[in-house]
C-alpha cells in the first residue's frame, strides 16, 4: 500500500511538470489504486488526488479561468471511476491479459465518457448526432483532434500502467535473488 500511495503522490507532481500533451499517468493511477488499494482507499485516495490537483492547478496554472468545478471535470471523474472498478475487476483475475485488456477498456471508456460530456457542456459542439461525431473525431478547430488525444492517452496508460504494475509487483513478491 506504501508503494501504491508513494506513486499516487509521484502522478500528482507529474500534473505540474511539462510533460507531453495527454502523456500522464492519471489513468493508470486510477487503474493501479483500483488493483492495490481497497475499495474505499481507492476512491478516496485516487479521486482525492485528482480532484485536488485540478483545483490546485486551475487555480495556480489558469489562476481560476474555469471556475471551481466545470461540468467537464465530472466527466473526468468518472472516468477514473470507471478505471478504479476495472482495477478492482482486475485484481482477483491479475495476469498480463487481464491488466492489459482492462488498461485498454479503461482507456476507451474514459474516452467515451469524457468526450460525451464534453459535447453536452461546451457550446462549441452542435447538440446534434454531427456534432457528437465531430466531438468523438476531429474536435474543435485550432486544437488536435480528440482521436490523436485518444491515442496519446491510451500510450501513457499502457506505459505507466507497465511500470506501476511492474514496480508493485516486484514489491510484493520480492527482487528475484542472483
């Protein structure tokens, strides 16, 4: 639980470091806490942290620009729900399939979920079936499309998913002795 938490903290300093776009370890965190922590310590540690981050860094980044808890971050939140239940659906079931279907699962639904959400709460988006394809695809104008945030996204979930999963393994189990 030691390592678990110590990486928890260690994802919520990434958030204030430059770092790729959409390259962060939020999800993986939510998948891995959901894996390692109880139920209850996992809601409360994972979306706790998330939850104060954002807070800090919309009041420390963009000095408060999107208000204190914007619609979309809702969206977010669930999201990481989402994560933490396929980690607690993993853990029992842990093998390289399992971890890895259920990183690739949590990505989708995350994507799903998030952009939905987004496409009901900003005016930019037509709230029609166009405009909820447009929000699924392409995105905004100016902006990368939402595919390419996807796919950056589902890379830093598998990495970061790796090592936590690597690191918390070999914690529990032990190094192998030479």
């Amino acid at each position: 639980m030691f390592l678990t938490v110590l990486l928890i903290l260690a994802a919520a300093l990434y958030r204030f470091l430059p770092h790729p776009g959409n390259f962060a370890p939020l999800s993986a965190i939510a998948i891995c806490g959901g894996m390692y922590l109880s139920r209850r310590m996992s809601v409360i540690v994972v979306l706790g942290m998330v939850i104060f981050t954002d807070l800090s860094e919309n009041l420390l980044k963009y000095h408060g620009a999107y208000g204190v808890m914007p619609l979309e971050a809702l969206g977010h939140y669930a999201g990481f729900f989402v994560a933490i239940t396929l980690g607690w659906w993993i853990r029992p079931r842990k093998n390289v399939w399992t971890v890895t279907g259920g990183t690739i699962a949590a990505s989708l639904l995350f994507y799903l979920t998030t952009n939905f959400v987004c496409w009901l709460d900003n005016p930019a988006y037509a709230k029609t079936l166009a405009g909820l394809v447009q929000c699924y695809t392409i995105g905004l104008p100016g902006w990368p499309s939402t595919i390419e945030f996807f796919l950056k996204t589902l890379a830093s979930v598998i990495v970061f998913v790796g090592v936590f999963v690597a690191a918390s393994e070999l914690a529990v189990r032990g190094l192998p002795r030479t």
